[in-house]
C-alpha cells in the first residue's frame, strides 16, 4: 500500500441498497488480507448509535464496520451524525457530541432564500467538508486504507449542493466511488445508467463502476445486461454478490422494522429446552438502538417481533419497550393505541417487562421534559419507582457493572436523568419492581452471561419450559456474520479491481453520460 493510505467510497442507487454491509465486507476481505483499513462516512442520519470508548456518539453501522475492519471505533470514522426528533428536524451530533437542533431546512438549506442565506448555508457546508475531509485524512494517514461509505444515492441532485457524504467528499479527498445496487428491488440496470447520467461531468469522473447486490438466481443469465451496461457507460461491474440471508447486521435506522409483525431475523436452532420464548417489541415512533434486541434474537428458541397492537402482547413472555429519540412522544404513543394499558395488566399479572432508556423512562412515575418535547412534567406509566428530568446535557458513557450475579458490559445515550426511589433490587443504573426491569443500559444483553441469567428469570416468570443455550457466544456470532460478508466480497467480486481501485485512486478517462446534472 502507498505511505498515504488509498481509499475508496461506496455509494448506493438508493438508501438500503446494501452501502453499508459492502463498506463492512470489503473491510472483513481487506484486514484478513494484512491491510491496516478503518471505515468512514463523513455524515450520518441514523437513530441507532454508538459510545466509543472516548465517549463519543456515531452511527451504529460505523462501529459495526470497525468491528469489520478489526480497529476500535472513534468519532473519526463519523464525523456527523444526524439524529431524527420529527419529519422535519434533527439533532446534530459532530465528531461524537451534541451541539445543536436544526430543522432539515436549516441544515440543508433550501430554494427560493435570499443572499445571505445562501451564504450561510454555502458557509456551514464548506466548514462542515472541512471537519469531514480532515478526519478522513487523519484515518488515511493512519491505515492502509479506507474504506468510506455514502448516504442515500449521489443523484440526489436538490442536495448536491450541500452534499458532503457523497460526491462532495470524493471529490474534495479524490477518491474513486463505487455504486451499489439492489437487484431484488427490480430496475437495477436503469438505477446504475440513471444515477450515473444524473451527475455532473465531473462527478462521473469519479465513478469507476457498479456492484450489484441481492441476486437471486443464475449469474450467466445477467450477463447480457452488465455487458450492455459497460457498453452504455464504459464502466464495469465490479462483483455480483447474491442473496445472503439472516446477516443479523447492525442496521442504520429503525423505522422500517416498525412495521406490525416484523420478525427479527434470527439463528435457526430449536430451543434448548422444552419452550420456546416470545418476545414482543413496542414499536414506539423514533425507535432507537433496536439493535438491543438482537442478541435475545440470537438465542436458539427466542423468537423476537415488534407490535403495534395491544392484542398482540397476549402471547408473548417478555414486553420490551425500546429506547426512542421521543419519550413524551412514545408514552402517548402507548397510551393511544392501548399498549400502555396492556401493559400495566401485564404488570400488574407479574408478566416480564423490560424499559431499555427512553422505555425504562416512560415506564417510571413521572418524566420532567423541558429539553426533548419542551412538555414539562408529564406521568409515566408508573410502573417503577423512578423519576426523570431531561438535562440539556447528554449522558454518553461506556458503564461496566453487575446484575444477577454476572459482569455487564453497556453504553448510554440519554438526556433523562433517573432518580431510583425504590424498588425491588437494583438492576444496573435502574431498577426491578414485581417483574418490570429498567435500565439506560443499551447493549447490556450482549453480555452472554447475564443474558441467560435474565432469560431464566423471564422464563420463571412466564411460566416457560424455556432455558438457555449454555453456549451461545454473541461476539463469536458477530463475527461469523462479518466474516460471511468478507466471504461475500472475496468470492463473488472483482477483488483484484478493487485493489486497483483503493491503491490507485480515480481512473483516467471515464466516459460522460449525457445529460449530466445542470
């Protein structure tokens, strides 16, 4: 590799076209290969996030691809993140902590502004490209390679101009892109020529061809196609990666999975015991961090699914409710839908509960929200004893513990601060009251041992022929999935191009497409 370390970015025809688990796999191909790599995306929008050792906020998908990469995540590697609080609103995390809300106008900017405010705007994305290209050079200077990953497609021509996570950055760090695309949504050789066709003649310079993702079936019969799709633009097509199901991997964004009766993909092993064990996750608005579920989703016989009904919680051993962005927002959720309600017969029944941070809140006495909602004092469920105030200031920290007799490892992002002022016996920063469980923890089921030790108090609870893998590793999980995203890349893409690709930089002579962005 050169003293400088090469890199490359991968872009998408669309959002969930598979940036992220490719970033991660060429990460997993490169490091088994003795390359130094680390991953980057310049500017994130994500409710599922992370707590870097120095205490720093990024996108989840970011420490997952370090995971990949084998290298401690840091604020580096994410230099903004966009934390959706509504439709039209966010908050701006950069390089790892809080420092404002703003509107998608306001970050963005928008049409139709006068002067000045097209000055700001201008001014806020060259300041923010600055902080972005600078982390990305210090990671360059640092590994081998990098390997940075886009946003959404790079054809969103109303945001180029804004744009630091696409083409902006690769064209400010001169890096080669690779474009994604989802074959199983259908279209994907008009998504690769139209994306392409889409962008500025020296935005194409910088697209060096396509990798196709999600293929189902027999490869020789698309080859026509990626042929035809060379001859259109003069680009190759750097892999054809099939279909992989159960990945398991950490996703960027919760909303999706929101939808009623979404089955969290899990390993396909029967139960140890007699039982099997159902879990029901509310899926509140502004779900975050729903990733803290998927180490119950990995144990042989637990079946996890998120609701949106009432009835739907007649079946199920465990209730979590999940962290969200908006806690007021959720408990009203809860209440109008008449989960809150099944909730508190559940309870009230002895059935197992557990709130993880925005759930852990609501399901106290009282929530004082001057920051988040501006809603003032607010009751909970008061199903623990616990109080919360919102502080303008974020809790983020890497808390190590105990609880059940077994050592627990977490992370916290929260602006709740709790008051515990009972309860049966504490349980991490939280507490237990009858069978109803609340923490800020997030990530502390990723511990193997006390994860067994609170499914076997569930399954006491439910009364459940139910009990634990004695086995069952997490991180050995973890890493057979990210080893079988390296696979992916190593057996099914042009690694060799790829190589040539992250050493060399941008090819000379890429073909334009007409039209090409005004």
């Amino acid at each position: 590799m050169a003293e400088r370390g090469g890199g490359l970015l991968v872009a998408g025809t669309t959002s969930d076209a598979g940036k992220s688990v490719v970033t991660a796999g060429i990460c997993r191909w490169l490091v088994r290969e003795g390359v130094k790599v680390a991953p980057f995306k310049a500017q994130n929008m994500s409710l599922n996030s992370f707590v870097t050792r120095e205490g720093a906020e990024i996108g989840r998908a970011q420490a997952m691809q370090a995971a990949a990469a084998r290298v401690e995540p840091s604020a580096l590697m994410n230099p903004v993140l966009l934390k959706p609080g509504s439709d039209r609103s966010s908050q701006v995390v950069l390089l790892g902590k809080p420092v404002g809300e703003l509107s998608a106008r306001g970050y963005f900017g928008g049409s139709g502004g006068s002067s000045p405010g097209k000055t700001r705007h201008a001014g806020r994305r060259e300041q923010l490209l600055d902080t972005v290209t600078d982390c990305l050079e210090e990671l360059r200077r640092t590994h081998d390679a990098v390997i940075c990953e886009g946003a959404g497609s790079p054809a969103e021509i109303n945001l180029r101009r804004t744009d630091i996570v696409n083409m902006g950055i690769a064209r400010a760090a001169k890096l080669p892109v690779v474009v994604v695309g989802d074959i199983d949504r259908g279209g994907v050789f008009a998504s690769f020529f139209g994306t392409t066709a889409l962008l500025s003649g020296e935005d194409q310079a910088h697209i060096a061809g396509y990798l196709v993702n999600k293929f189902r079936g027999d490869v020789t019969l698309l080859e026509p196609g990626l042929e035809m799709l060379r001859d259109l633009t003069g680009r190759p097509t750097l892999g054809v990666l099939p279909f992989a199901h159960g990945l398991g991997i950490d996703e960027e964004d919760g909303l999706r999975v929101s939808l009623r009766g979404a089955v969290r993909e899990s390993v396909v092993a029967p139960p140890h015991g007699a039982d099997v064990l159902r879990v029901a996750v509310c899926a509140v608005p502004l779900m975050s961090n729903f990733t803290d579920v998927d180490a119950l989703a990995a144990e042989p016989g637990v079946v996890v699914r998120f609701v949106d009904r009432a009835e739907e919680l007649a079946d199920a051993d465990l209730v979590v409710v999940p962290g969200t962005r908006g806690t007021v927002r959720a408990l009203e959720w809860l209440r109008e839908r008449g989960l809150a309600a099944a909730i508190a017969r559940r309870a009230a029944e002895g059935r197992p509960v557990l709130g993880i941070c925005g759930g852990f809140q609501l399901l106290g006495e009282r929530i004082e929200d001057d920051v988040e909602s501006k809603a003032g004092t607010v009751e909970g469920l008061g199903l623990l004893p616990v109080r919360v105030r919102f502080a303008h200031e974020k809790t983020l920290a890497r808390p190590v513990g105990e609880a059940l007799g077994e050592r627990v490892e977490g992370y916290e992002i929260h602006h709740g601060v709790a008051e515990v002022l009972g309860g049966d016996e504490p349980f991490l920063d939280g507490c237990r009251s009858g069978s109803v469980w609340g923490t800020h923890w997030h990530g502390s089921l990723e511990s193997d041992g006390f994860r067994r030790a609170f499914l076997r108090r569930v399954a006491e609870a439910a009364g459940r022929a139910f009990v634990p893998a004695p086995d069952t590793s997490f991180a050995a999980l973890r890493e057979e999935q990210l080893d079988r995203l390296g696979d992916l890349i190593e057996e099914h893409a042009d690694t060799d191009a790829l190589l040539r690709l992250i050493e060399g930089g941008v090819p000379g002579g890429l073909r334009f497409i007409p039209p090409g962005a005004p």
